[in-house]
C-alpha cells in the first residue's frame, strides 16, 4: 500500500526467486517465464504461491507455509533487535503457531478472505477453487506453456 511496503515485498520476491531457483534447476525455467511476465512485479506472495503450486502443495499447506515463514521473520526481527532472546524467540514462535495460525486457518470468516481470488485473466491467479484446482491461465504458466 505504500512505496516502502512495495519496494520490501519486489526485494522479497527477487530473492526467493533466486533461491527457488539455486535450490530447483528444473525451476528456472519457469523462473525466466515468470521474469518476463509483463504485470508480476516480482512480489513475495504471488512468486511464493506459483511456486508451491508447482510443487504441487496443497492450498492449506501453502497457506500454513506462508504464515509460519512469516511467523518466523518477525520472531528473527525481534531476536536481531535484542526484544527477546533466542530461546523466548524460539518459545513465542512455538505459541503463536500453535494457537494462531491452526485457528485463523480454520475460522470461516479467515478462509473467505483468503479464497478470495484475482481476476481470470490475471497471471498471478493460482488457485481456481478451494480444492486447489488452477484456471487455464494460471495452468499455463504452472506447465510453461
């Protein structure tokens, strides 16, 4: 929402799409697709979801993954900034795993909002439905055709 958040999330997602590609050599050519895609800036979360598609997660472990990655970012925020320590860090990411992230992934209202979906046509579409299954645009760019 604002030009500091943009900037974060494009560094974010350029460096996942290096490291997904350092880690999987049959990726990177679905890497070099999603680059030349002319409306994906690059962001952590669209790259995040293509990717886990790929890997063929499903939707609800794609979605633990994301938050537990991002769980874990801000509890290594706080170690970095001397707010806790390493083991309270360790404990907090413990406890707010287990009694946020299960719940707000099961609550109704949650999972409305986190199956909302972008438009048809849009390239970053990855899910078609809760099931998990793809759009035909979003399919094309999963197989690389």
């Amino acid at each position: 929402s604002n030009h500091v958040a943009k900037r974060a999330s494009i560094a974010q997602g350029k460096g996942f799409l290096a490291a997904v590609t350092a880690a999987f050599a049959d990726l990177t050519v679905l890497a070099k697709q999603i680059k030349s895609l002319p409306n994906l800036n690059g962001h952590l979360a669209p790259l995040f979801g293509i990717f886990s598609r790929k890997l063929e997660m499903s939707l609800d472990d794609a979605r633990r993954l994301y938050l537990f990655i991002t769980l874990r970012s801000l509890v290594s925020a706080a170690i970095r900034l001397s707010i806790c320590g390493p083991m309270q860090g360790q404990r907090l990411q413990a406890d707010v795993a287990s009694q946020c992230i299960e719940p707000l992934l099961s609550s109704p209202a949650i999972r409305a909002q986190l199956a909302l979906r972008p438009r048809e046509d849009d390239e970053t579409f990855l899910w078609g439905d809760e099931e998990g299954t793809p759009t035909s645009g979003a399919q094309a760019v999963i197989n690389g055709t």
